[in-house]
C-alpha cells in the first residue's frame, strides 16, 4: 500500500485516479505530475517501483497539500470575513458567495427547508 502526504492509496486503481485521493490533487493535476515523471497513466498503484513511489511523493511535496491546503483555504475565508468584503458576508451567512441565486436554489448551503407556521390564515371549520 503507496502512503503519500499521509494518504493511503487504493491499490486496485490506475495511478491517475488513485493520486485523486489526495486532497489538493485532481485528475489534471494528477496527469502533469506523471507525465513530468515520466510514469505511465495505466499502471497500478501496486505496480508501482519503489523508486516510482520516492519520485512522486518528492514531486507532491512541492504542492500544498491536504492540511496545508485547507488550512490556507480557512484563512483566506477569515481574511474575507475580516476585512467585511460582499464574500464574507456571504460564508458568514452560509449563502452562496459567487453570485448565484437563491430564491429556489442553493439547499445545500442554507440547508433543509423550514416548514414556517403557514400563511397565518385561520382555516375555515364546516358546520
């Protein structure tokens, strides 16, 4: 099993997808990083070489990745926060922050639909 920036990679899956499994690195990236390498995109992550395996996690090393990552991702947003920009208000307030509409969208920021206490109509009772 290939450990790389504290990741187990799944050893049934072609390397391409495999190093998608590390947060940070997606299918392009993943791509340049083997092509510079000069590591085939079809093999196995159990196929790998041992020194295949040290020159991609020297090549990963390079990139932020996993809690470095996210940790610049969460400053940023205070730093948004902070300085009172439109963005900020925007995640302070879990809504969309890229202009996006949220009249009927947006459910999976501002989150399941409250069932609110209705119109506030009396409803009429047959006599």
């Amino acid at each position: 099993m290939v450990r790389i920036a504290g990741v187990n990679l799944p050893n049934e899956k072609r390397i391409t997808i495999a190093l998608t499994y590390v947060y940070g690195i997606g299918r392009s990236l993943s791509r340049k990083i083997l092509t510079e390498l000069n590591i085939s995109e079809n093999v196995r992550t159990k196929d790998l070489s041992e020194i295949d395996e040290k020159k991609l996690r020297e090549a990963i090393d390079k990139v932020p990745t996993e809690g470095d990552l996210r940790r610049k991702k969460t400053l940023d947003i205070k730093r948004l926060q902070e300085i009172g920009s439109y963005r900020g208000f925007r995640h302070r307030r879990r809504l969309p922050s890229r202009g996006q509409k949220t009249r009927c969208n947006a459910r999976t920021l501002r989150g399941k639909k409250s069932v609110g206490v209705g119109s506030g109509r009396a409803k009429e009772t047959k006599k």
